[in-house]
C-alpha cells in the first residue's frame, strides 16, 4: 500500500484529487483503507475502480471483461465459468462505465491536432430493434475520439459526435472525411464555428473555421457496379492535398481507415456480428461495450502500421500515454476528481453572538 499514490475521492474536500500532496495515510492495512487528513474521510484502495465492491476475485473479473473485449459471448462465459449470465453483463456495464470515464479524463479533456478526423456509423441489431453507433477516428495516429448510441439516424446523432469531435479539436487545418449522408456536413458546420467578440452587448456571432476542409465520399451500386464520387464540401484542394500528406502521407479522398475500425467493432463485439444470437437487449448495454472496447483499442491495442522498432498503440501515438497498457490497468484506473463545492440550501444560519446580538 503506498499513500502517495492515491488521492481524496471526496468531492467536499480542498485536496480532492491531488495525488502526492501527504494528505492520505494508511486507516487499516488488513482492509486496505486509507484516510484523509484534510476531511477525516476514509476510503477503499479499489474505490474508483471498475473492481469496487466485486464479491468475486480481481483476476476472474479481469478474465471475464478481456473475454468480453475480444468478442466471446456471453452464454460462453457462462458456461466456462459458472456464473450467472446477469453477473456477466453486470460486469460489461461496469467496465464499460469505468471506460467511458478513463476515456473523458485520457482523451476527452485534451486538445490535439487533429489533422485529419473520419465519421461513420454503424447499424446495430438488437433483441427491441434497431440501434445506430456513429464513431470518430484520428486518421494519424488511429486514436478512437468517441462514439453516440441512438435509436434513431437522425441530425442530433451526427451533432452529439461532432461536439466530441470539436472538444478535443484543437483550432488549426482540420480535414473531415465522411460518407455521403448529409447530416454530418451541416453538423459539423454548426459545430466548427468561433464567436467573434466585439464589446458589444448580446450573443457574439458565429464565425466558421478558416482552415476547415469537410469532404464527403459517396457510394452508389449500380448491380453488380459501384461508383465512387469524391466530393469536396468546404474548403480548398490545396489545404485538402496538404492534410492528406500529413495524415496519411498522401493519396485521395476516402473512409478506408473508420471502416476498418467498424470491422474490428463488429469482430471484437459480439453483438455487433452480423449474424449472431447474442444480440443485446438495451441501448445502455451497447453503449457500455463500445467504450469499453474503444479504451482498450486506444491504450491496449499494437499498431505496426504507427511504428516499425516499438510496439506502438494509439493513445501512444498521440502523445496520450508512454507505456503498453494492459486491460488490467485500465479496469484499475483511479479517475482524480476535481473540488466542487456543496451548495447550502435554505436560509442562511443566524450566528449569536455572546452579548446576544444577532
């Protein structure tokens, strides 16, 4: 057990998610706790984790979600294992919502260049319908940006993934490749924008990026005969070319690099197959497994294709992390917290003092 390590998860206090600031010590060391001096508070080694309060072993949960992330079904699990099938999915959840937070704290809240970013999504069969998962992808460096689960195709599934996309976007040439649905192009109008401040009173105006190029590829099959038409929405051929050789060293227009990773969702998912009987059953259930697997493609996953001498993984790339994660350490993740302070309600207290004035 070592203190230094480890931060205050209490939102009401000062040194809440400072790590190394000599506020935590040791409260029991049979039961691995430990205290904060600053608010007396005392916590869990595995609070914050995905393996928080887990009656069974760390390591048969670790077996189970790393099974899950490489696409063997749930009815498997539960017969090589014993257990039962609302435990398994029990754990999907939970990782998959521990995921999602490692993925707002590593990636969510960075700002990177970008360079050149491609949207797609994903038609997703379930036991009550039909779900769509749109995804982003950092073409450079392979880095997942994100995703949306919705019930419907529609404009604010393209807007919800284009304000994860401008999040972490950092303002610069920025080349948007999608297919030919036209939701994504006036999403990403609305979201690229700048206000441009005046002194005056009043909402500033909304100005588009100078130095954004959106392109779309559209697929058309005439029988056996597929057509492709390359367009070019917004933006100049000659920043166009220029993005092209940074973010991929050159070539045209295309979508090639989010389709593989649908492929490789639809491969490590098993409910993303095609053709598959572990279909599953709720919007949150996908939504947790897309994260889950999202996190380990960015810290967990090798690329030969980023690096020939060492084994190099997206978030690597992208200048996220230095080291190979293994999915252990990313179920094992602490999330540091930032203070926010408890809003009093009511009157406020009426203080007496000792010659009895209010």
């Amino acid at each position: 057990m070592n203190p230094q390590e480890q931060f205050c998860p209490n939102m009401a206090c000062h040194a809440s998610g400072r790590v190394g600031g000599g506020n935590i010590v040791i409260h029991s060391q049979k039961e691995r706790r430990y205290r904060c001096r600053c608010c007396g508070k005392t916590f869990s080694e595995t609070y914050g984790t995905s393996v928080y309060r887990l009656k069974k072993t760390h390591d048969l949960f670790v077996l189970v979600v790393t099974l899950l992330v490489y696409g063997c079904p749930v009815q498997a699990i539960v017969a090589a294992f014993g257990l039962d099938e609302r435990t398994v999915r029990d754990w999907l959840g939970k990782a998959g919502r521990h995921a999602q937070s490692v993925h707002e704290q590593m990636v969510g809240e960075q700002r990177l260049d970008l360079q050149q970013v491609q949207a797609d999504e994903i038609r997703v069969k379930t036991q009550c319908g039909v779900l769509w998962l749109a995804m982003a992808l950092m073409v450079s460096t392979r880095l997942w940006l994100g995703g949306v689960v919705s019930a419907r195709r529609d404009m604010q599934l393209a807007q919800r993934l284009a304000a994860q996309i401008r999040r972490v976007a950092q303002a610069g040439a920025l080349l948007l490749a999608v297919d030919g649905w036209p939701s994504y192009v006036r999403a990403f109008r609305l979201a690229f924008r700048t206000p441009v401040r005046t002194g005056t009173r009043g909402r500033p105006r909304l100005v588009a990026w100078e130095q954004l190029v959106v392109t779309q590829v559209v697929k058309r099959h005439q029988g056996r005969m597929l057509s492709i038409e390359r367009r070019i929405v917004q933006g100049t051929q000659l920043l166009l070319t220029q993005l092209l050789i940074r973010s991929q060293g050159g070539g045209v227009i295309n979508t090639a690099y989010i389709e593989r990773l649908n492929a490789t969702f639809r491969q490590r998912l098993s409910c993303l197959a095609r053709r598959t009987r572990a279909l599953a059953r709720t919007a949150p259930t996908v939504e947790a497994a897309m994260f889950l697997l999202g996190c380990v493609y960015n810290f967990c996953t090798v690329h030969m294709s980023l690096s020939l001498t060492l084994p190099t993984t997206p978030a690597m790339a992208a200048h996220l992390t230095d080291h190979l994660w293994s999915i252990q350490e990313v179920l094992l993740f602490k999330v540091p917290t930032s203070y926010q302070p408890l809003k009093r309600r009511g009157r406020p207290r009426k203080i007496v003092c000792s010659c009895g004035f209010v």
